[in-house]
C-alpha cells in the first residue's frame, strides 16, 4: 500500500511536470495586448477614449517597435495609423460624438514573428437606437403566424427515455415530438421531477443556437424543481450519433439560415420562431405547470429565439438571452455594426436587394424585444464579431421591462463564467420570488 502510495504520487508529479513544460512550450514569444484604460470601457460622446497597447517578449516589454492599428466604429467610422512601443505602454487616443461600439485592431511582425489583439469600447451605449424603420404590418403579420400554429391541435408524442449515465434519481426525461406548422415538427427533451404534483412548478424553457445537433437533455434544471424542456432548433430526431448530425449540417441543412431569404413568409426563422412558440404552448398544457412562471432562455441564434418567444407570448415571465443574434440585422445599411447572419454584410442601401431588405424586420430580434413584457438579462462581448455589441444593446435598449445587461469587455462570441453564473442566479432568483 506504502509502494502505492508513493507510485501515485510520484506519477501525480510527473503529469505536473507534463503539463508545465507543455504549457511553457506553447506560450507565444510574442504578446501584443490591448484595452482601454478603463476596467469597463463605457465613455460619454465626445469624451476621449484611450486605447493602451504594450508589447511583450517573453512577458517582458519590447520597446521601439512599430505597431499598426485600425480603429472601426459605428456609421463607417476608420481611423488607420501607428504607434511606437515603449517600456511600460503606447496609447491610442480617440473620441466620437455618436452613440455605439469601436474596435480597436492591433498588428505587429518583424519579419518572422507576428502578434496581433483587440479591444472594444462603447459610447452612450443606452442611446444607440436603429434608424431603420419597423414595418408597418408587423404586429398582424406575427399574429397571422401565431394564429397559424394554435389552429393546430397539439399532437404530442412523449417517449420515456433512460438518460444514461447522466440519470438523476427522481428527474424523469422524455423524448418529445409535437405537430406544427410547416411540416417541421417540434422536437426536444422535456424533463421534469417524477413526483411533481398539479400546478406546482415553473416553466424553463431552453433554445439552442446556430449549428445542426440534437436537443439536450435538461436533467439539472429539473433537478432544481422546474418543466424543463430543451428545443431542437431543426425539429430533428434526438439522441443521434454526431455523424448523423454532421451530415445534414453538411447537406440539406448546409447554410439554412439563408434559406428563401427574400420571402417573409418562407424564409427559415419564421418557422424557427413559430417552434418556439409553440414549444410555450406545449410546456403551459402541462398540468404540473404553476400557472405563473415561464421562463426562456439561450445562447446566440438561443437567444434571438428568446427575445422573439418574450415578445409573441406576454405568459413569458423571464428571459435570459446569451450574446443574442438576429438583433439589429439591417445595422450594416447604416454602416453600423449589425447583427448574425449578417445578411446585408458590406454593403449599404445603394446596393441591397430591395426584397431582402424588405423581408429583415420581421425576423430582427430587437424589434421583437419591444414586444417583450418579460424582466429580461442579456449578456454582450465588446470584441463580438458575430452579434455584435452595437446590435446586442439595440435590442437591450427596446426592451421596456425590467432588465440588466452584463458587458464583457474582453470577450467575443461567447459568455464569459462570471457573467454566466450571475445571470443564471438571477433566473433562479426570479423563480424563487414567484414559487
């Protein structure tokens, strides 16, 4: 046992050494870091914003080397130029007089080694507001939509499923398919705890974001006392070999968000939307609902999905949206930072086809947020090229429920641990008031 011990802990050392000398293998030579002075880049307009750059070789500073920058701001804003490094940092100093968003580009190379980084800073970024217009129909347009889907009676077929390994005593989970309109079922996992009783729990309802893979099983949250149930995006079959997946992302599903993109009654996210409705229908026909508290949640594409949920049904209570796309999407018409899939993505009024332009308002997440009576948590990445920060706050600032935003400075298409655990706090919070 004595020899055991030692054998584990001498091979404990070993992986240790592994790792660190690993880890100091593969850190960059070369570091080039930039942000603004702030530890929360938010400045008023006009107010001089500075972007700090310092060079590093092997962690320490590398002084009286030339380094390029390219500041991009809303409305087509440029500024090009360079800065030599010093000892401790070389700023970058800039100013606008316009709400939104710059990203601040830093590139480096001597010849054979190169660097590169990036920092975002918003401007009063509570007054940015699209100027494009909302169409006029779009209220009866969505109620037609809706309309569409509650003429149909819920066909439901719920399959008890053994969830593996991943099983939790007292959590039952079923595979769900459910009619709806278009020809494309809704699909999911709905899990909820074994023993609950009539009109005892809330609702959680979870929304997946760009991609092509099976529904989640969403044991956790029904652990925690809720109907949960995780919505396939694409009404696919669940719990498939990844292969399976990979192929239809790879064929008949190969660039669907850009499927009739011209047609506002054929285009991809209006059935995606309509799913997402009628999951909200499905989940509120469970008699162990509460009655009372119905919440929506996601990531990216999730969380455009939402939004979009919170403004078609005003029994949604909470909405938590991740980084969240399809806000904001004619941004680019205004040289503005939009939103994904970026259908009008360089390029400006003169040269958009009018049809597309025509058929973007009905699917923009932020005009749906004004619909929203949901208290509402978003969460937005300074340096996000995907959603990014100018389109995340339109939709934010159109919400007229109560709401928070949690900003990430240094992060980019994704939700940093912090932000994730305190907004998944406040949806528990928000639950727990309401039990």
């Amino acid at each position: 046992m004595h020899y055991r011990r030692i054998l584990l802990i001498s091979l404990q050392s070993c992986l240790l050494f592994i790792a660190a000398a690993y880890a100091q293998e593969t850190k960059p030579e070369y570091r080039l870091t930039v942000r603004a002075e702030r530890t929360e880049p938010i400045y008023d307009k006009g107010e001089k914003i500075e972007f700090r750059v310092q060079l590093l070789e092997k962690d320490q500073p590398l002084a009286g080397q030339h380094i390029q920058f390219v500041i991009l701001g809303d409305g087509n804003y440029e500024k090009k130029g360079s800065v030599i490094s010093t000892d401790s940092f070389a700023p970058i100093e800039v100013s606008r007089d316009r709400p939104g968003f710059l990203k601040c580009s830093v590139d480096w190379t001597d010849g054979t080694h190169k660097a590169s980084g990036i920092a975002g800073a918003g401007i009063a970024p509570l007054e940015i507001k699209s100027v494009q217009p909302e169409p006029t129909d779009f209220d009866e347009f969505w109620d037609k939509k809706k309309a569409e889907v509650l003429q149909l009676p819920l066909e439901v077929n719920m399959e008890k499923v053994d969830p593996g390994s991943r099983a939790v005593q007292g959590v039952d989970v079923f595979d769900v398919k459910v009619n709806c309109i278009g020809g494309t079922p809704l699909s999911g996992y709905f899990a909820k705890p074994a023993d609950a009783k009539p009109k005892s729990l809330p609702i959680v309802v979870s929304f997946h974001g760009a991609g092509v893979y099976s529904a989640g099983m969403p044991i956790s949250t029904a652990a925690k006392g809720a109907l949960a149930f995780d919505v396939n995006a694409h009404g696919l079959d669940n719990g498939k070999p990844a292969e399976y997946y990979a192929e239809l992302y790879k064929g008949p599903l190969k660039n669907y968000f850009y499927e009739n993109t011209n047609d506002p009654n054929r285009r991809y996210f209006i059935g995606l939307f309509q799913r997402a409705f009628r999951a909200l229908q499905l989940m509120k026909s469970q008699p162990e609902w509460d009655g009372k508290t119905l919440v929506v949640t996601g990531s990216s594409k999730g969380g455009a999905q939402a939004i979009v949920a919170a403004g078609l049904d005003p029994d949604v209570t909470f909405c938590l949206a991740f980084v969240p796309a399809l806000s904001y999407i004619a941004g680019y018409l205004d040289g503005d930072f939009g939103g994904w899939p970026g259908f009008m993505k360089d390029k400006g009024v003169a040269n958009a086809d009018p049809e597309i332009v025509a058929a973007m308002p009905y699917i923009d997440t932020a005009i749906h947020a004004k619909r929203s009576k949901a208290e509402s948590v978003l969460t937005v990445g300074f340096v996000d090229y995907t959603c990014s920060p100018t389109s995340v706050y339109v939709a934010f600032n159109n919400i007229s429920a109560p709401k928070r935003i949690f900003n990430m400075p240094e992060e980019g298409h994704n939700t940093s641990p912090s932000a994730a655990s305190a907004a998944y706090q406040l949806l528990w919070e928000h639950i727990e008031k309401r039990r």
